[in-house]
C-alpha cells in the first residue's frame, strides 16, 4: 500500500470511528477501506429502521448521520425499510414483547419514511448514491422450508445469552418464540445486501453480529458491526422514543423541533451537541461551546436547538424559529406571536365551543382524554385565565386567545 492510501485509510477510520461505542473488528474495517481506495469499489454500508410508527426522530438520526458520514466518503449506501421484520418486533433492549403490527400497518408508516430519512442522507448519485429496499421484497416470498433453514441456524443457548433475554427471563418475564425469530431475519438481510458494514445503535449488537455470522455461514465475508450511542430522551431518563413520548421528530416544524429542545435537561446539552451536531462535537467548536454553556446555559441551549433545527430546516427557519421563541418565552409576548385560526361558523351555531372540543379542533390535543387531562393540570389558559373544567364554554365570537402547554397558542376567529 502506498503512503497516500495508507494516510487515506487512517483518514476514513478516524472519521468513521469517532464517536462510535463499538467496532467489530476494527482491523476487519482498514483492511476493507484500503482494499475499497486500491479497487475504487464503494464498501456496502448497511442500516436497517423498521417502520414501527410513523415517525423518525433525533434518535434515528444519530446513526443516520453516521451513513451520511459513509456517504461522504463515497461509500455506498443501503438504507433497509423492515416491512417484514416490523410485523415481528424488534425484541432489542425492551422489557417486554412488542405489540405485533400488520402488513397494512407497517407499509403505512413505512410511506413517511423515506422523506424523514432523506433529510440526513444523501439521496442523489452526485453526493453518493443509496440504495433503498424492504426485506419483505425478499422475506414475503420465501416458503416453509426456507423458514426452517434458517432457524436452523441459530442455537437456543446462543440466543439466551441475550442480555435483555436473559433478564427478562430472570425476572419471570415471557419471552416469545417469535422474538428469537428477529435477529435471524435482521442477519438474514445482511446476507440479501451483501453488506460490508452494518450501523445500528448499541441495543443492536446482537443482531449485527447474527448477520456476521449468518454471512459467514452463506460463504460471504462477515460484515463490520458498528455501533453508535443511544440518544436520551427529553425526560432524560430513557432512551428516545416516540412510545414514551419524550422525543422530537424528524418531520417536526422548525418551532416545534426548537421549542423540544430548548426542554431539554442542561445535563443532556453536551451529548446532544456530540452527537447530533458538526460545529459543537470536537475542536474549537466543542471548546466555544462548554465556555458558553458554563457562563449562560440558556444561551448555549439556544445556539445548540438553533444547529439542531438548521441541519433538518433552512438556516433561516432556524434563526427565524430561535427568535419566535425568544419572543414569547422570553420576551412574553404570545399576543404578538400568536397565530389567527379560523373556524367556520357553521360549525358552531350557538357561537360557543366546550374548551376540550375546541382543543381539539385546534389540533392541540389528540385525543379528548387528553384535554381533559391537560385541563385538569391547569395546563390550559383562555385570555390568561386557567380553565379547570372541561365542559366550560368559549365564547368564540369574542376572539379568545387560547393557550394549551407552553407552546401551542392561538387566536380563534369565527369564519363564514
């Protein structure tokens, strides 16, 4: 190897690495980046989501900006959409059995899918191609015999070392057959891509590495595990999800996305700049931001949320989000801020709503528990007066300012 593509190699890995909890094997990997500069054959990068809801969020996007850093270098990409290992569940770091979702499910939440992910990874050949796919393109089509071959790969033994296996059934917890099936048909995949490297979080070692030795078994050579950190949530406390509730979406409007930020622990400030920022995560860029974070953590949190928001909206929806909150969080001026929505007089003949169907028509709430929930917290103002009973009339010709949380103000008109 020549002294440009060894510096070359070195340069890939450290870029590659940084940042990532595990690398199996970490030689296997110089080997495949100095063979892939010597051929000038991208390396298959690997990431697979299952489409278990319908939305992506800053915990997905720590292992996609990953891919992206692939991308970057040329690699080529392949983005799995699990249509097929989505009906199953992936049993990964949970407690219990994930609840088990239809065909008609998964390929509803999998059509928002593609348009979250594309906002971190290159979808163009000019910066790098990707190849998107759906194991179920390939699982569906399989027959019995097939199923059983590949079972037969795997031991009970083996699977039962599983750290979340192994403690739930320590806790007398059921453990069902068909979350045995899971990493199997997630190595299966690695096996269909014919994937050099596979990204997932830590919660997916295990699977990774099924894939290695699947590929193994299939005559391949066994892919390169890679694994990056778990996001926290906005709670702090466990993992993102959208189940708990404690996260900020891909899809999110750029106030949105900055409001959930700005909730989030001052703890939490310095992993989220590591791990979902370029300009804060090392060098002069991490150091400008612990001194501001040390002199004036609000305005270290807000430069942090205004990054964030940028990398998934324009810059100047960033700034232009940044400066809303200002004004209503800080400056309190909701009146100034807050926006006119309409509802059609027809729709409400006496004039007058129930506070908890007004939420709703307003698309604060989802659901009428949880206005009802939201009120009984006193978390809901009309012209700046708590409301505390549900049933309570707003009298919609008199143009009330309605505010439901901290975020989520209007004033309400009624239209012809």
């Amino acid at each position: 190897m020549s002294d440009a593509a060894a510096t070359e190699v070195e340069r890939q890995s450290r870029l590659l690495l940084h940042g990532v909890v595990d690398c199996e094997k970490r030689e296997e990997l110089s080997k495949r980046l100095a063979k892939s500069i010597a051929s000038g054959k991208p390396l298959r990068v690997k990431l697979g989501l299952d489409p278990t809801s319908t939305d992506l969020h800053l915990g997905h996007a720590v292992v996609l900006r990953k891919l992206r850093q692939f991308q970057d270098l040329g690699h080529h990409a392949i983005f799995i959409v699990g249509g097929a290992t989505a009906m199953l569940g992936d049993p990964s770091g949970r407690d219990k059995t994930r609840p088990q979702l239809t065909r008609e499910q998964v390929e509803a939440n999998a059509q928002t899918y593609f348009e979250q992910a594309f906002k971190v990874v290159w979808r163009d050949e000019e910066h790098g191609a990707i190849e998107v796919v759906n194991n179920a393109d390939w699982f569906l089509g399989k027959g019995f015999g097939d199923f059983i071959r590949l079972c037969s790969k795997m031991t009970v033994a083996r699977m039962v070392e599983r750290d979340s296996f192994a403690k739930r059934m320590a806790a007398g917890t059921p453990v069902s057959i068909h979350e045995f099936i899971y990493p199997l048909l997630q190595g299966q995949d690695s096996v269909e891509v014919r994937a050099d490297v596979e990204l997932g979080g830590t919660d997916q070692l295990f699977n990774l590495l099924v894939g290695r030795d699947l590929q193994a078994d299939a005559g391949q050579a066994p892919q390169v595990c890679i694994t990056t950190p778990l996001l926290p949530g906005l709670d702090g406390k466990q993992k993102m999800s959208k189940s708990l509730g404690n996260y900020v979406g891909l899809a999110f409007t750029a106030d949105d996305m900055f409001g959930k930020v700005m909730s989030l622990p001052d703890a939490l400030m310095r992993q989220y700049a590591e791990l979902l920022t370029a300009r804060f995560a090392a060098g002069a860029g991490a150091a400008e931001f612990e001194r501001l974070a040390a002199a004036d953590p609000r305005a270290a949190k807000a430069a942090l949320a205004e990054e964030i928001t940028a990398s998934f909206h324009a810059k100047e929806a960033a700034q232009a989000a940044r400066q809303r909150f200002d004004r209503v969080f800080r400056d309190k001026d909701i009146e100034g801020e807050a926006p006119v929505v309409s509802i059609p007089a027809a729709d409400v003949p006496t004039g007058k709503l129930w506070i908890a169907e007004l939420l709703l028509k307003l698309g604060f709430v989802a659901t009428s528990s949880e206005a009802k929930q939201l009120i009984a917290g006193r978390g809901v103002k009309v012209d700046g007066e708590a409301v505390v009973d549900w049933k309570a009339e707003v009298d919609l010709t008199l143009g009330p300012l309605v505010r439901a949380g901290k975020r989520r103000f209007a004033r309400v008109v009624l239209g012809r």
